[in-house]
C-alpha cells in the first residue's frame, strides 16, 4: 500500500493528473469534458487515499514510506478536491 499512496502523491507532484477549478492557468479555455474527466480520475485516485486513510495504523505506515513532496502534492489535492463537484 505505500507505494500505491506513493505513486498518487507522485502523479499529483508531477502534474500528471491535477484538480482543475476556475482558478487553474488556461481554465476558460479548456474544454469542458476534458475538465470532467481529469477531475473524474483526481476524486477516484483520493478516494482510493481515503480509504487507506480509514485504517490509521496502515495509513501512518504510508505516510512514512513517501517524501516531503508526495505528502504535500496529496494535501493540496485533497484540500482543492474539496472543494470542486465531479458531474
């Protein structure tokens, strides 16, 4: 499971997949399904990470085995994902 939680704090650093919000570069210009869809993929990869999250001892193991990097790509993504709706 470590690697799992790492590979989506890596996928969030990285900019590989990201949550799109009206404040994004470039969001009036992006086309509607591909907003949808990325954001789609971002609330699956975080619910994967909170259902991780539910068993805190499983979870503290994670957060151990990723880096400082990892750890606040997954923050700033949970903290924006609250914050959007996925139709």
């Amino acid at each position: 499971m470590p690697r799992i939680v790492a590979l989506i704090g890596d996928a969030f650093y990285h900019g590989v997949i990201q949550i799109i919000t009206p404040t994004n570069e470039n969001y009036e210009s992006m086309r509607v399904d591909y907003v949808q869809r990325n954001n789609e993929v971002a609330g699956r990869m975080l619910n994967i990470v909170k259902q991780i999250q539910s068993n805190q001892e499983v979870f503290a193991a994670c957060i151990q085995c990723i880096n400082d990097q990892q750890k606040a790509a997954l923050e700033d993504a949970m903290k924006s994902f609250q914050n959007i709706t996925v139709a």
